[in-house]
C-alpha cells in the first residue's frame, strides 16, 4: 500500500490465492520494498531507527510515543544518504530507506520524528509545499516506494521492479545507483 501523496511501484494480485501468498510474502519479509526520499538538511551517512507509532484515528495521523503503550506498534526502518543538492543556499539530501517494519506513514512519521521532515510533508510538520518540492503545480510528498522485489506467488519466478522517481524534488540530485533498472 502506499499513501496517496506518495508516488513508485505497487503490487496488484489477480486472484484471491494470490492475493494470499503475497500476505504471507509481506508478513514473512520476503517481499522487499525500498523507498527514495528527500528531506531538509544533511543526513548521517546511515542510520537504523526504532520508535514506537501510536496511530490516533481521530486526528487521522500517527506520532512516535515513547514506550510501548496500548495501540503503539514497534517500528524499525534503515537508511542510508545517497547524495546532497542545494537548493536556495540550503541542503538537501537523498535517502535510501528500507523498511524493517511496515507501518502506516512510517518513514513520514520517523523522519518528521527526527527532524528531517519529507518535502513537501505539511501533515508531518514540513511547511514548505510545492515551491520547496521544485515544482509551483507539485503538491505530493518527496517520497517513492522506487524498488520492489518478490517471488511471483503462481510460477515462483523472481520479479524485480523499478521505477524513477516522478516528484520533481528527486532532479536536483544527478546519482543513480548503478542497481537502478526503471521499468514503466
């Protein structure tokens, strides 16, 4: 699943029986997801993070809370700084993340968390919006799921999808790791 101010690649099962041994791809971690995103300043060269996210319905958002509490669900992700851009005299850094957990706004909600707020985030505290995401018409989050990997759940086949980052906060950076195969 992906948030509707995030853009990248998803998977789509056809039949129920599918739709299942996807599940169970996902539950078992078998179904690897990475993410690109941009955020405000410099990043550590690589970092590992576990919270706690308490998601509250009411407000339509979730927070880090400080310990394991009723409703909070342990959250873990790594990134890793591809590369930092300027823009109007500011940093900018690319991040690699990979999700150890998948939570429901995670990477928004960690990031916000640790100070570095996606572009384009208002609802996870960046209150810059299109200007910043490089483009006036833009109004999306500086988040991609680019890079999804699994067995295919009927013929057991290895599939590997990727695909370039549409937000045009990702174009002032020019690194493309050399892994990098863009499809669609």
């Amino acid at each position: 699943r992906l948030d509707r101010v995030v853009g990248g690649v998803m998977v789509y099962a056809r039949t129920p029986a599918a739709a299942a041994a996807l599940s169970t791809a996902v539950a078992k971690g078998l179904l690897q997801k990475i993410y690109l995103a941009v955020v405000p300043g410099e990043t550590p060269d690589h970092d590992e993070w576990q919270d706690y996210l308490f998601k509250d319905s009411t407000q339509n958002k979730v927070f880090v809370v400080p310990t394991l509490r009723k409703g909070a669900r342990e959250a873990a992700l790594y990134f890793r700084t591809l590369e930092t851009a300027a823009q109007d005299g500011a940093a900018l850094s690319k991040v690699r993340v990979t999700l150890l957990t998948g939570r429901s706004h995670q990477i928004r909600v960690q990031f916000a968390h640790a100070g570095w707020a996606l572009l384009g985030d208002t609802k996870y505290g960046n209150t810059t919006v299109a200007g910043t995401a490089g483009s006036p018409a833009y109004r999306g989050v500086a988040l991609c799921a680019y890079s999804l990997d699994f067995t295919h759940p009927g013929n057991g086949k290895k599939m590997s999808f990727r695909v370039k980052p549409q937000n045009p906060a990702f174009e002032k950076f020019t690194k493309i790791p050399s892994e990098d195969i863009f499809e669609g």
